[in-house]
C-alpha cells in the first residue's frame, strides 16, 4: 500500500491508484499552465473574440486551483 496525502488528508492505496492520481495531477498542473500562457493571448483580453469564455469559464477554474494550493 502507499500513502498519499489529499487536501491534509492521509490516504492508503494501491499502487494503481498512486499511480493514477500521479499522472492526473501532473496533467492537471500542465492544463493550468498552458491556460495561464493563453491568457497572455490577444484572444482572450479585453475586446478578445474568446474574452467571455476566458472570464466565465477559465478564469475562475484557475482561481479556484490558485486557492487550492
């Protein structure tokens, strides 16, 4: 068994499941950067043809995983 910690809780399990929330976090931290890198884009500022998707949708999942960390 492994241990992992989620949220300052410890957990035991199987190392398939270690592994899966492994690669899930890691592409979990690879999605937020490349959003944060969109943000940069012209696209998604003010007066951007995707700006009301950026606020509505993107925007408050990252400051949500800001919150979280």
């Amino acid at each position: 068994m492994y241990k992992i910690e989620i949220d300052g809780t410890d957990y035991e399990v199987v190392p398939e499941v270690a592994a899966l929330l492994q690669a899930v976090s890691e592409e979990r931290d690879e999605m937020r950067e490349a959003l944060i890198w969109c943000g940069g884009c012209t696209v998604f500022g003010p007066g951007g043809q995707a700006r009301e998707g950026w606020i509505r949708i993107v925007q408050p999942l990252l400051e949500l995983e800001k919150q979280q960390k």
